[in-house]
C-alpha cells in the first residue's frame, strides 16, 4: 500500500536511547539512556552484537538494521567510537605495537604479544590507560613525552580489538601495562576490565592490573574482589633508592605501599607480582636482591617476583644489565625461597618499551594536565 503524506515532513524514527545493559564500553557514552520501547531495547541488544561480533567500525557497516534506522544515528550523531590505526610496526618475533590516533588527534600504543606455549598459542594485549603519564619514572620513555589525559573506558577496550584485528586470533590475556598509570584512571580501568570480561569473554584471571603505587588506590582495587592479578613496580627494594627511579614513591613510602599489597592479597586471594627492573650498576648487584628477599618476607605470602632486564631508551643513561649480572640476581633469590621469574624481552627492534614508539611519531610535546 503506497504511503501517504509529504515526505519531507513525515516523521523519521529517531536514533533511539539504549539500555546501558545493552551498550557496551565501546561505544559512546551519550548514547546510554533508559529505553523507550522495547523495540529500542532490541536495537541496543542488536547493535552491540554487531560492535563486539561483527568488529563494525562505523554506522554505515551495521548489517541487519534497517537503512532508515542507520540513517537516523548518523544524523544524531552517533558513532562506533573506534580510532584509526596510525601506524603499526612488527618486531622479528612477532610482536606488535599499534599507534592509535584518538578523537583529538593524540596517540596511544597498544602493543600484541604473541606467544606459544607448549604448543598452546597464547596472545597478550598490552594495554595503555592514560595518553602519556604524569609520574615521569626515570626510566620510562612514556612520562619523557609528558602527559595530556586519561583514555576513556572505551579507548581501552578498542586497543584489544585492534590487536585481535592485527593478529587475526583472539586475544587471551590483557595486561594493563602500557602507557600511564592505571590507577590515577581506577574508573575507566575498571570499566574496560568489565567490558573486556562480560563482552570479550576475556577472564578475570587472565587480566593483569599494574601500578607503580598510588596512595588509597590499591584498597579502592581491592574492595572491588576482582580475580586479576595486581603488579607493582618496584624497582627497588628500599625507599632512598626507590625514590630515585619512581620520583612519585615520595608520596608513597615502601612500608606503607607494602601493607597494601598485603592486603590485597588477603581480601582477594589473588597474588602480588613485583615488577622489577633491572638497571645495570643500579640496582642489580645481589646486595639488592638479598634487600628485596628480605622485604617480600616480612610482607607474608602471595608475592611473585618478574624480573624484567631494561629496555634501551635513546636518549637513557641506564643501561641493560649482562645475562650473568641478571642470572646471579635471581639465584640471590631463589636461594632465600623467593618465586622469581626473568620476563622475556620482546619487539627490540621494534621500539616496544613503552612510549617509545609514541614519542618517535608525536614529537609536539604533550600538556601538561591533571590526571
């Protein structure tokens, strides 16, 4: 039956409100409204299969809706919220690092580690949580290019999915240990973590949280009972020496850091791993690692020591420890009962410490703004 009425003024189905159970951390925020009907109810249901299952980058590659409908989220503005792949490079060993190039034209990293283990191939996802980072760790090349903001929620997300994109495989676990510091970003950190678990089908305990220790944040963690594991950066087993690598420990003391991370694995059941850096003549001698023995055992259980040989920086005064100076620290702490592993270095050739890769491409500084 043909339509009636002039089509210039007939009305148009607007781009509907959804239900927050519906739309994930994905997609834009200002789209997230209680539902009208039903039917909206449905397209929300419908649009987030497409985001998640799909991988739709835009409206216009939304599948089974119809093209009026389309039509309307386009002229209300609404978007996927995905960022365009800047530029991407590939180390020899097949790691990853992805440049991302966000709404206002920063760019974040993301970096895929694939792994095979034992025959199970494994792929890591590195994420950042902040453009930059405010702490200035003085052996970071992040904190070296400044800082300019926190990522939103669903920036984060969208960093797993161009690495699964990159790979073409799923990703199985996720690190949050890019550029930033997580937990001066706790709410959208803990937003992509739940989105990345509900939506992703990615599992808690294969999810890693790191923090070079924020005061009041880890027990903020903690009361959330999230089965993912916590990492700090330590770097050092005592205060004076700690505050000249993380000139942010002056806010944090080490005993009191140390408590926190007690009691995160006392209310989570989850462990503690230790990051540790390994600075050549800085904090590597086995002096150090009796420190540190010392220090994890006066803390209790549930710790784990990853032991991480320097990534070169241009530019760096540190230097990489040699392989006999890194194996004479970790039996330093195997001999005193201390659970330690040496974290593989991977993509040297593909400026993978973090920010690197960033800085070589964003040479404006960035501003410098609260967290």
């Amino acid at each position: 039956r043909p339509r009636t009425g002039n089509p210039e003024t007939r009305a148009r189905p607007k781009a509907p409100p959804f239900p927050p159970s519906y739309i994930p951390c994905a997609l834009p925020a200002h789209s997230r409204a209680p539902p009208a009907s039903p039917q909206q109810s449905y397209r929300g249901k419908q649009l987030h299969d497409l985001v998640y299952k799909n991988r739709a980058k835009q409206v216009e590659e939304f599948a089974y809706v119809p093209k009026v409908f389309r039509e309307a989220l386009v002229g209300a503005g609404w978007n996927v919220g995905r960022s365009p792949v800047h530029h991407a490079v590939t180390a020899t060993d097949g790691t990853t690092k992805i440049l991302l190039k966000l709404e206002d034209n920063r760019l974040v990293e993301t970096v895929g580690i694939p792994v095979d283990d034992r025959g199970t191939p494994r792929l890591t996802a590195c994420v950042s949580s902040q453009v930059g980072c405010p702490l200035r760790c003085s052996f970071c090349a992040t904190g070296k290019g400044g800082f300019a903001r926190n990522l939103k929620g669903h920036e984060i997300v969208e960093q797993v999915l161009a690495i699964e994109e990159s790979f073409k495989h799923r990703v199985t676990n996720v690190v949050f240990m890019g550029m930033g510091e997580p937990m001066l970003n706790l709410k959208a950190v803990l937003e992509a973590h739940q989105c990345l678990n509900k939506e992703l089908k990615i599992g808690q305990r294969m999810m890693t949280i790191s923090t070079v220790g924020v005061p009041n944040t880890i027990s903020k963690l903690a009361s959330h009972k999230l089965q993912s594991t916590l990492a700090v950066s330590l770097h050092a087993p005592n205060q004076r020496l700690r505050e000249t690598i993380v000139p942010s420990a002056k806010a944090y003391p080490l005993e009191a850091l140390m408590d926190d991370c007690k009691n995160y694995f006392l209310e989570t059941g989850r462990r503690v791993s230790f990051e540790y850096t390994l600075l050549a003549g800085i904090n590597d001698e086995k002096a150090h690692a009796e420190e540190l023995a010392a220090l994890l055992h006066a803390c209790g259980g549930g710790y784990h020591v990853n032991l991480i040989p320097y990534n070169p920086v241009e530019g760096s005064e540190y230097k990489r420890p040699y392989r006999k100076a890194i194996q004479a620290f970790v039996d330093a702490l195997e001999s005193r009962k201390i659970t330690v592993s040496v974290r593989q270095t991977r993509g040297l050739d593909a400026n993978a410490a973090c920010g690197q890769l960033r800085n070589e491409f964003q040479k404006n500084p960035l501003l410098e703004s609260s967290p």
